[in-house]
C-alpha cells in the first residue's frame, strides 16, 4: 500500500514549502516535488495545510476521579482527537495510594489495549512514593517507555504527594533518564480555601475559582522549579494557567535552570467571567481554573518568547449528570473539561489567523515540542524520511461551527458551543492509513498502538 499526497503546502516546526510526500506502507519514504513515483492511491492537496498529526500530550481517558469516571474511553477519545487532528496522545496512569505502580499501569493497559483508535502513551503518575515505588521506575522506563512521571501537588488524600517524596522522586527518575511532570498548586491552600467557602455557604462555581488564586499556582510552581534545578531533574509543568506561574518559569530561566511549561488551548481562550453563569459554569470547573485575560496575554507571550513550549488540552470530560454531583456544592463538581477534538482548529482559527502566533510555532507547540520533550522524535511530531506518517491535511478557509451536535466527543455539551472558526481537518492518516476523510472515521477501535517512548531530552 503506498499514498502520494500531491502539491500540499507543507508545514513543520521550521520549514514553509509546496511539495508531495510519498507514503509506503506506515512510513514517509520521500519528500520533493513532483516525485517520479506510482502509488496505490493519490491525494491531491492542493489548497491545504499539510503538517504533521499533532500530539495532545495530556488526557484523562476513563479515568476514575471524584467519584466517576471521565466519559471518553479510549476508543471515543482517541477517535473525536482523530476528527480533530490529533494522532497520539498521552495518557495519565494514577497509581492508587498503597498499590504499586506496575497494578496501576496494568489497569490502563487493560482499558486501553485494542481499544484505542489512535495511537498513545502514559504518563505514570506517582501518587505514593516509596523504596517499592522507586524500584519499579526503572522497569517503567526500560521495559514499557514510559519516561515521565507526573506529581500532583495538590487533591490531597488522593493524589497529592509532599515536598519529601518530590525530591525522593526526581532523584530517582533522573537516574533513570526520565522526566517529571507536575500539577502545580498548592494544595493545602486550597483546601484551606475551599473549606473556608463552604463554612460561609459560598457553593457556587465562582468558589471553586476563588478558591484558587494565582498565588496557590505561582508559589508551587516556583517551588517545583526551584526543586527540579536543585536535583537536576528534567521538569514540565502541565496545564499552566496564569501570569504569576509563566514568571516563575522566567525566573527559573534567569538562575540558567530549565523548567518545560505546557499550557492548554482554554487557557488561552476562555476566561473566568464563565464562573459567573451560576451552575453553568460548572461546564468550566477544572484545576486550576480559567484565570484573567491578563493571564491569557502573558501565556500567548510565553509561547513566542519559547517559555511555554507545548499547548495540550488537560481533556477530561464529563457528561452534565457528573457534572450535577456537584450541584450543591462546587468541591464536588467533577474537575474537567471536554476539548481533545478541537485544540488543533480551535488554535489555528484564533491562534494563526488572527496573528497571535505563526504556522511554524503552531505546528512546533501541538506536534514538534511534545515529541521531542515525551521522546517521540522524530518518529512522531515531524514530515521527514523514516517517520511514521501521522498527516493532517486542513482546509485553512474552511468556516464552521462547533457544537455538541456535530463534535464527537462522549460528552452531552460543548464548552465551545457556537464558536464560529476558520480552517477545519480535512483528512488525517495514521501510519499511513487514511483514519479521517471529511468527517467520517475510516479505522476500527483496536487500530491505534501503543508507543514506547525513549528517554527524554532536555534540549529542543
Ligand atoms: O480539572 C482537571 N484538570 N482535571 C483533570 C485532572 C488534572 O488535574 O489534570
Ligand atoms: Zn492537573
Ligand atoms: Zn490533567
């Protein structure tokens, strides 16, 4: 089986040019124009974008959390992220507290084994640090790629580890050449706050924002960094939301440090007036919370001064009866919110066409960065000889509407319900099988793979 893709307008992380690019079996095997080859099939692109599938390095498929499950499994997920253009992503295995690592990531395997759509990958994330813990990073890393290991710094009583088992895990995983991976707020703040709230009858979903100022987010992760420099493990921050946690990065960066900073497409775009639309807003309650437009000027700044390397989606949806466990009380809303399919559209349309940032940063931030930091590359995250042939071909003046009636999302609303966009996914393929041709998904569940990721790099 072989695919030309004829005359597209190319795209990677650096590069601007009209080409064709042939695909024999799951692989690119050349790049030029017109290419003096024959093949089972030809696409012309004339017109779109062709860059390569992007990579969504933060999800929550089926996750067991407040008391539920989040509603897209990993077929539903990583389906609805193919419609959108996303061809991998990673997952997050939560360890329970007291059971081993390797019981938490035999449990996601089994969820997701012949399920998934698209290809993916985990994350582990490190809820109980231990000697037993410590012993089964190395197997994580060598025998299964999983390279980076995630901490909360809050949800105490279930995720949440202290300052004593962060520094006990970074010097682990940095022998072991991994990364750690952080959720950035303080939260015993927090949960002094959200207590205080509650004590005063204040239920709405405005607390759960209030209940989380930018100082919770600034102070860990400045702590994080700090910490991650101390023992010289490679650091990420995910889904960072606010002026006062890029500064902390910068800061990092002033003492010759490096943190990775991840932001998330709604951090970018929504902002905490949501929280006022009484219990409608809980559709938006997630950790932490939308912040200020402030905080969306300084994280689109962050991208183009290279602070922020990486924008994912923190997708963990919930259908609105979860959402109504917390009707009466924002600390039970279950935290999250649907976005996997429309992350890569969603930040062309706002992001390129209206000149926030360029073609090239937008396919380094959604594709690129996440494969070289996750160790993907350049298997995944580029268009070059050898790589697997995760493509997306988009329509960039193609104008159409997001609702939940059209998206493909296991959710029952949409947190973008109406948003008009410019520029839509046309065609995907996936290791060189077309998986999305004009809206209609082409494989079957149990097609996607599991990727071993390599040990990370802390240079991009
Ligand atoms: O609200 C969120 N972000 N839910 C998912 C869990 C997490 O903290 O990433
Ligand atoms: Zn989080
Ligand atoms: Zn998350």
């Amino acid at each position: 089986m072989s695919i030309l893709i004829k005359n597209g307008h190319i795209v990677t992380g650096s590069d601007n040019y009209t080409g064709d690019i042939f695909i024999e079996g799951e692989t690119i095997s050349a790049i030029g124009t017109d290419l003096p080859v024959s093949a089972t099939e030809t696409i012309d692109a004339t017109g779109l974008l062709v860059f390569p599938g992007a990579i969504d390095p933060h999800v929550h498929l089926e996750m067991p959390f407040m008391g539920t499950f989040s509603s897209d499994d990993y077929e539903s997920g990583t389906r609805a992220a193919l419609h959108g253009g996303t061809t991998t992503v990673i997952d997050f295995i939560l360890q329970k507290q007291g059971n081993s690592l390797y019981d938490a990531y035999n449990e996601w395997s089994g969820r997701a084994n012949n399920n998934a759509v698209g290809d993916y990958g985990f994350h582990m994330a490190v809820t109980d640090f231990n000697e037993n813990t410590a012993r089964e990073i190395r197997d994580l890393v060598e025998k299964e790629g999983i390279t980076s290991f995630k901490i909360f710094m809050a949800y105490k009583g279930a995720l949440m580890i202290d300052d004593k088992q962060m520094v006990g895990l970074m010097n682990e995983v940095k022998q072991q050449g991994g990364m750690v991976t952080v959720h950035a707020t303080n939260g015993d703040m927090i949960d002094f706050l959200i207590a205080k709230h509650r004590a005063e009858g204040k239920m709405a979903p405005l607390y759960h924002y209030l209940s989380q100022p930018e100082v919770t987010e600034a102070e860990a992760s400045e702590r994080f960094a700090g910490i991650a420099g101390y023992t010289g493990c490679p650091g990420y921050i995910v889904h960072m939301t606010c002026e006062g946690a890029l500064n902390a990065v910068r800061a990092n960066n002033a003492k010759n440090q490096k943190v990775f900073a991840e932001t998330c497409i709604q951090y970018l775009l929504l902002d905490a007036s949501l929280y006022e639309k009484d219990f409608d807003g809980a559709k938006w309650v997630m950790s932490p919370p939308l912040r200020e437009k402030k905080d969306q000027a300084a994280l689109w700044a962050g991208i183009n001064q290279g602070l922020v390397q990486v924008v994912a989606t923190d997708h963990c949806p919930f259908k609105w009866e979860q959402k109504l466990m917390g009707k009466d009380d924002f600390s039970k809303i279950p935290n999250g919110h649907p976005a996997i399919e429309h992350r890569v559209e969603l930040l062309y349309s706002e992001g390129v066409r209206k000149g926030k940032i360029t073609l090239n940063k937008f396919v380094e931030v959604l594709s690129t960065n996440p494969a070289k930091i996750f160790g993907m590359h350049p298997r995944k995250g580029c268009i070059a000889p050898g790589s697997d042939a995760d493509i997306v071909l988009f329509d960039p003046n193609y104008q159409h509407t997001l609702s939940v009636k059209t998206h493909h999302m296991n959710t029952d609303y949409s947190a973008y319900e109406g948003w008009e966009l410019t520029g839509k996914v046309k065609t995907v393929l996936l290791r060189g099988k077309v998986a999305i041709d004009d809206n209609v998904c082409l494989l079957e569940k149990g097609y996607g793979r599991y990727i071993k990721r390599n040990k990370v790099s802390q240079m991009i």
